[in-house]
C-alpha cells in the first residue's frame, strides 16, 4: 500500500487578479500562503517519502511552506518542467474578462475548456496530458511500486491529467473536473497501485 498526495498550488498573485498565468512564473499571494500552511497541517498525519514538483515556484514555495508546517524535512525531491501549468501561449498574462469582451465568452470558454482546441501558440488539455502522463508513469509510478508514499505539489490542469489517469475518466468528465487550490487530495493505492481510497483532506 502508498499514499499519493496531489497538491495544486496555493493561489498565486495572478490567480488572484484573474489572469492567465500558464508557464509566467508567479510567486504566491498573502491567500496562497495561507493555503499553503493549511495544507500542510492536512498532509502532517501521512508519511511522504518523495515529493515531485513542477519548475514553476507557485509550485516550488506551496511544497516548502506545507512540508515546512508539517514539520517534514529532507524530502527527496524532482522537479520537472513536464508537471508545469498548461501552456496558454498568446493569452498569458493577459486578464480573461478582457480577453471575453474581446473575443467572445464562447471563444474564452473554448480556449479555457474545451479539450483539445489549444490557445494561440499554447496547449490545449490534451497535450497537457501528453506531457504529464508520460513523465507520471517513467518517474512517479516506480517510486510508488517501491511503496513510496509520494506528494506531487503541481497545477490545475498538469493535476486534471494525473487525476484523469488515476479515475479513468473520459475526455468529458475530464472537462468538469475543478481542482481547488491548496486542498491536498489522498489516494490510497494497494500494491497493484489500484485505487482503494481517494479523498479530499479537510
């Protein structure tokens, strides 16, 4: 049996001010911080023995902060660029309700949800996903075969594909799937890594 802990990010300062964020590398805000501890008064109960972060330091700092409060150190750590954000290409930066009265809520909904139809010169879901879930099951997979207990602290949509994986959703489903900033969700996985047990901490 492993425990795999997702963690997404505390809010970050652009999450807060409604902007495409993607791969711009945005510190947290004061709120973010905050989740941050939150979360790591949650995760304080269960062993980790590696943590895999993307290169983003939303990501970087929302992991140190709740190690930190949960008073757990020395955590091996990897951190790869395969578990950043989605790539919103032109739209990073820029605020959504502008780029709505710009371009149409339809088109805004489009390039935010819809599962394959990527913003100008970024990804869509679906090529977010073809980065993640190879790097998820070369890297992350085998530390949990050695029944690792495994935290990866990363961002909405590169957590919507591992989640994706692990529920075996479809391409719909996946699409309203929400992941709350700085709520770690536990799975429990048997030694066939099947899912036993999957929840929201609180």
């Amino acid at each position: 049996m492993a425990y795999l802990i997702l963690l997404r990010h505390g809010e970050s300062a652009w999450n807060l001010e409604n902007r495409f964020t993607g791969w711009i590398d945005v510190d947290l805000s004061p709120k973010g911080e905050t989740e941050a501890i939150q979360a790591g008064q949650l995760i304080a109960p269960f062993p980790i023995d590696y943590l895999f972060t993307s290169v983003l330091k939303r990501a970087i700092r929302t992991a140190d902060i709740a190690l930190a409060t949960a008073h757990k150190t020395d955590i091996p750590t990897e951190r790869n660029e395969a578990l950043n954000e989605r790539h919103y290409g032109d739209l990073q930066g820029l605020n959504k309700d502008d780029i709505g009265r710009e371009y149409g809520m339809d088109q805004l909904k489009t390039w935010r949800r819809s599962y394959d139809v990527p913003p100008p010169n970024g990804e869509s879901l679906k090529m977010t996903q073809e980065r993640v879930l190879p790097y998820f099951h070369e890297h992350i997979i085998p530390k949990l075969r050695e029944g690792k207990n495994v935290m990866v602290t990363a961002h909405g949509n590169s957590l919507r594909a591992l989640v994706a994986e692990l529920d075996q959703l479809t391409k719909e489903e996946i699409l309203e799937l929400n992941i709350p900033t700085g709520r770690p969700i536990l799975y429990t996985l048997d030694s066939d890594l099947k899912v036993i047990d999957k929840r929201y901490l609180e």
